[in-house]
C-alpha cells in the first residue's frame, strides 16, 4: 500500500492534487445548486409569457407582415403552457421563443 502511494506520488505533484480537489469541489458545489438554480417558478412563467407577448407587439409594429409568423409562434407557446404540466418544459419553449424574437428584433 505505501509503495503504491509512492508511485502514485511519484506521477502527481501536490500542485496537481490542489487543482483536483478544487476541481472537484467546484463539481460537487454546481451539482447541489443546479436544480434549485434551474428551477423556474410560475412567477417566473409568468414574466417570461410577458416579455415573449411585449417582444412580439414590437416585432409585428417594426413589420406587420410578420404577425401571422410571431402570433402562431406565440399561441403554439401558450398551448404548450395549457396542455403540460410540466413547468420546467414550459420555461423552456418560452426561453426559445424569447430567444428567436430577440434575435428578429
């Protein structure tokens, strides 16, 4: 058992052995705290379903030809959010459909 602790001594230094353990005390620490970071809320829901509809009003005023585009995207959304109760799934179309109407803005 020592002689292995040696051999293995001889290929990690004590550098490389800090670096582990902080590497994997950041792993361990983002582990217990991705969930609950993750989490969305229906307050949350909420805020987002305001800021997808906001997005859309300033998208279809910039353009008006685009209303049929956005307002389907924006219902398909909105059904989504009826027909699941899934919370984390209904974020999650919204963080998409926020992301594309930011990027068409």
């Amino acid at each position: 058992m020592i002689t292995l602790y040696i051999r293995i001594g001889d290929w990690i230094s004590d550098r490389d052995l800090m670096t582990m353990r902080r590497t994997l005390l950041a792993l361990a620490l983002i582990a217990a705290t991705t969930p609950a970071a993750l989490a969305c809320t229906e307050d949350e829901l909420q805020a987002k379903s305001i800021e997808l509809a906001d997005l859309v009003k300033a998208i279809v005023a910039k353009d008006p030809a685009q209303q049929p585009t956005w307002r389907a995207k924006q219902v398909d959304v909105d059904r989504l959010a009826e027909r699941s109760t899934n919370i984390d799934e209904i974020c999650a179309a919204y963080d998409k459909a926020i992301g594309e109407a930011k990027a068409a803005q």
